[in-house]
C-alpha cells in the first residue's frame, strides 16, 4: 500500500537540515516534517564517501532544532538521575 503525504509548505516556518538519523528522529517526534532526503557523493573515485542530509521543517517559528546539539549528546534512552 503506498500512501501519500502532503505537507502544506506554506506553513512551515523555520527549516533545519541534519545528516544524524538519531536527531532526525527526535525532532520527528516533537512534530517537525521531514521536507527532502539528500545523498551526496563525494571523494576519489575508487574511495566514494556518501553523506545523506535529512530537511525538516516545522510550522512553530520558535521551534527549536538546536535541542540535541551532537548527535553523540543524544540519550536512547531517558536517562535517571
């Protein structure tokens, strides 16, 4: 089954663009649209180096795409103090 997502563009308020999946999925979960997946070749011929960039959008112009700065900074799971 395929289904088809539309995303009214003129809604989105502030863009961000990450090649961490982990981060990816986070702001997914606080509500920013994923707008384009990238793939990006680069290096020597016999080395290709692939990079994949992830866009995403949210409507929220305060919405803050900075809360998980590294990708390393980010739990899998909550942490307990």
């Amino acid at each position: 089954m395929n289904h088809k997502v539309e995303a009214n563009l003129s809604k989105i308020k502030k863009v961000t663009a990450t090649s961490s999946i982990r981060q990816v999925n986070r702001l997914l979960d606080e509500g920013w649209t994923l707008l384009e997946i990238q793939k990006e070749d680069s290096g020597h011929p016999k080395r290709v180096y692939e990079t994949v960039n992830y866009h995403l959008g949210h409507t929220d112009p305060k919405a803050n795409e900075h809360k998980y700065t590294e990708p390393d900074e980010l739990p899998d799971k909550p942490i307990k103090n």
